[in-house]
C-alpha cells in the first residue's frame, strides 16, 4: 500500500471529503463498476483515509467475473464437441461446472489462448477446424469484435459470387456486455444497498462518452463521476460526488477530461451500431438485466455459433460457499467469504472473482497482508 498523503494536491482533496462528509451528516455509499479503479483504492489505501460516514463499494467491474457460469460450460461443450476454442488468457481459468477451459485442455482439447479476436481469425485461416472466440467485455472491447466481423463479412460479400473458397469456419461466442445498464439496475433496487452515486468507470467511458449516463441519473437522482485511474483523480470524483450530494443536484460530470470526450469515441460507436443491438441478458450474480448485453444483428448472425448449432440447455452448478454473486452486487467484501485466501486463491480459484487481475477477490488478496 503507497502513502497517498505526500502531494499537497492529494492531502487538499481528502481534506475536503472530510469537509463534504460532516456538512452531509450521515451515511453514503458511493459504488464504482471498474477492476482498475479498485487496483488504485486497494494500493493507495484510498479507503483508510475516507470519513467512516462515506463507503466506496466495488462493483460488477470486470467482464470476466460478469461472464455467467453457464457460457462459460457452454464453451465447454463446444470444445467437447470439437470446435477449436480461442480465449482470452483469464476466461481460460475460470471454473466452470466442472472444469475450467485450461483443465479441458490438459485432457486433449484444442484451447488456444490469445491476445484477442484478430489472432483467433488467423487461426482460423490456418486450420480445416471450426473456431469459436469466447467474445467477452464491455464496451470496450466489443468495437474490436466488431471491426473484425465487419471485416470478415467484407470479404464474404466480395467473394460470394466467385468460385473462391469463402466459407472460413469462424465463430463467436458472444458474451459481451453493457455498463449502463447495470448500473440502472443496481440504482432501482437490483442491490441491496442504498447507493448515493456512482464512480463511472473511465475506460468504458472512452466509448460511450457521457450521455449513456444521462437517463439513470435523472431517473434515480444519482449523482455520476467518470473517472481516471491516478489516486488524484479516485479522490476528485468523490469531492464532485459527495458535493452534488451536500446540493441535493444528480449530474452527470467527467472528472477524466484528459481520456473522456463528451461524445465518446464516435467510430467506435459506428462499429458497434453496425453489428450488434441491444440484448437483454443475465450477468454473474445477477437475474436477467434489460439491455445488459449486445446481440448480433442478423446480417451477422452467420458468426454466432449459437445461430450455427443447437446448444442444450446448462445448468449451472454454483459452488454455495463461493460469495462472488453477492460481491459483484456491491453487498460484501472478499473478506466476508470463509473461502477467501484459503481454499479460493489466484492459483487454485473457486469463483470467478479469484481469476482476473480486474477480479475484486484477486485484487483483495494481492493487497490483503496490507490491508
């Protein structure tokens, strides 16, 4: 844990949370959706230095602890069934059911680990077996799933009508998700906390500008901070925050200028409007939250492999002594599971949360002997 006292700047904003926090005079739960914002918390000790009236709450911030139990059994099955499975390094040690994907590929399956959608189509183009990409995240990296369906149906449309070999056997196993609208969810009841606010999370941010933001703080009278990564920066969007609080105003406010346009990364955008729609979708700990996920249009729908092959209906089979479901709703702490630093670790994971370097459990435990 770093000493976040040294710079004036820094020692300035903590002092007028305290202020901030006496002139509102009772409890506030401000709630961030971002694993990095909680890296800089957790390191910085950022919550040792708050008022014992103002809580900063993680939440569902990391696309692989959201990814439900059920896609990823569903990616199980389809490298059992003998598709060659392309994932992302940590949706690769994620538990599923019953094994994760790299304990699958200890018996014999083709897993392939890559840095992203782009190097799971060169495999594609250098093998006669069918490739599916496990397609996870949020907004930020849903335009590069894009980008490359775009492309690829580029060069179908080209090729169609020629003698030219066009079938490329390329997949998605889409599990793609929308910030937003959790954070809707979260607002009008999905939690049992009583959130004040929200930490809006920077990178997404980048994507989708601010106007996502808009309906849910008016709706919910919430107030709404995007923020950058930097200790200085965690630490401002709580002075913005707990100021509009003190005013009784819900604003949605960009703290992260340097990194985050008004409008957002507008090409992005296009891309994504190009290819996928708006899906209502369960998330890990979560029922069923409208709009929480993208689908592909039907011009694409010829890279989902869930349009492809009729995949039987998984039931999950969620492992009762793991809390992620609970933590990734904001209602406990990493402490709070018996399994916590014991039979759950980064190397031998029981709930999602454990996996990813955005994983809050995982971010708990590398911090936790500071902590």
């Amino acid at each position: 844990m770093m000493d976040i006292n040294s710079k004036p700047i820094i020692k300035k904003a903590i002092d007028k949370i305290s202020d901030f926090s006496k002139e509102i005079d009772r409890d506030v739960k401000i709630m961030h959706v971002c694993g990095s914002h909680e890296h800089t918390i957790c390191n910085y000790g950022i919550r040792d230095v708050l008022p014992k009236n103002i809580t900063v709450v993680p939440g569902p911030g990391c696309p692989v602890c959201v990814t439900t139990q059920k896609e990823i059994d569903e990616a199980i099955y389809l490298a059992e069934e003998g598709y060659t499975i392309a994932t992302l390094g940590d949706m690769y040690r994620v538990p599923g059911s019953d094994k994760s994907l790299m304990q699958l590929q200890s018996e014999g399956a083709d897993i392939r680990v890559v840095s992203g959608i782009p190097e799971a189509v060169k495999i594609a183009k250098t093998t006669d077996k069918k490739v599916v990409f496990v397609a996870i995240g949020f907004e930020t990296t849903a335009p590069t799933t894009a980008a490359e369906l775009i492309s690829l149906k580029s060069r179908y449309d080209s090729l169609k009508n020629s003698d030219s070999d066009n079938n490329l056997d390329f997949y998605i196993h889409n599990c793609h998700r929308q910030t937003p609208p959790v954070m809707d969810f979260l607002l009008g009841g999905g939690s049992k906390l009583n959130l004040d606010g929200f930490i809006c999370p920077g990178h997404v941010s980048t994507i989708t500008g601010l106007e996502p933001y808009y309906a849910p703080c008016e709706k919910y009278h919430a107030p709404m901070v995007i923020a950058g990564f930097e200790p200085t920066d965690v630490l401002m969007s709580l002075v913005m925050l707990l100021k509009q609080i003190k005013d009784g105003v819900a604003k949605v406010e960009n703290e992260y200028i340097r990194g985050v346009r008004e409008q957002g990364n507008v090409v992005a955008q296009k891309m994504i409007n190009t290819v996928f729609k708006d899906k209502d979708v369960a998330w890990r700990g979560f029922p069923v939250i409208k709009n929480g996920g993208f689908d592909l249009k039907d011009e694409f729908k010829q890279y989902d492999i869930k349009n492809i092959i009729d995949m039987p209906e998984i039931k999950e089979k969620i492992n009762k002594g793991c809390i992620c479901s609970e933590i990734l709703r904001g209602e406990k702490l990493p402490t709070d599971c018996k399994l916590f630093g014991k039979a759950c670790d980064p190397i031998n994971p029981v709930g999602s949360c454990m996996v990813s370097d955005e994983g809050t459990c995982r971010i708990f435990y590398k911090y936790k002997k500071l902590m």
